[in-house]
C-alpha cells in the first residue's frame, strides 16, 4: 500500500475524511492513521453511518487483501 484514507458518510450529510496516511511504511502489517480532527456530530447522532477506504497501492495484486479496522471516538457530551 501507499496511501490510505478513511471518510464517513451518511444519507443526510456529505462525505468527511476522517483520518489518513499519506506514506504507508513498506512491510508494515499494522498502521496508526492521522486523524483529520473532523467534526462528527452529525454522524454519531445519527442512526447510522457508512466508513469507506480509499487506498493507493505500490503495484498489481493478485489474492485479496483482508483488512481489520479497531475505530476508536472521542466524544464530548455537551451538559444541559
């Protein structure tokens, strides 16, 4: 792989990249993304959303390539 990036999305509101990494190491089997510090609000209150990948990759593949994403959100509750 050399880049990858992730965006969030839902029916109401337009796609958001919430995280990237413009230079993937070679070799590398697990990866800490920037995170893009987007504000999800409007997707988190929501009844659901949809997270896509976009991926570049170095050259041609030919097996499939799983991949396993652990999200984690910071949320900060606004009190009455």
């Amino acid at each position: 792989m050399e880049t990858i990036e992730l965006y969030v999305s839902n029916g109401d509101q337009p796609e958001v990249k919430i995280a990237y990494l413009e230079e993937v190491p070679r070799g590398a089997t697990e990866l800490q993304l920037i995170s893009t510090n987007a504000e999800l609000d409007d997707f988190i209150k929501g009844e659901s959303y949809t997270i896509r990948t976009r991926a570049e990759i170095r050259k041609p593949v030919s097996q499939d390539i799983t991949i396993k994403a652990d999200m984690r959100f910071k949320v900060t509750a606004d009190p009455l």
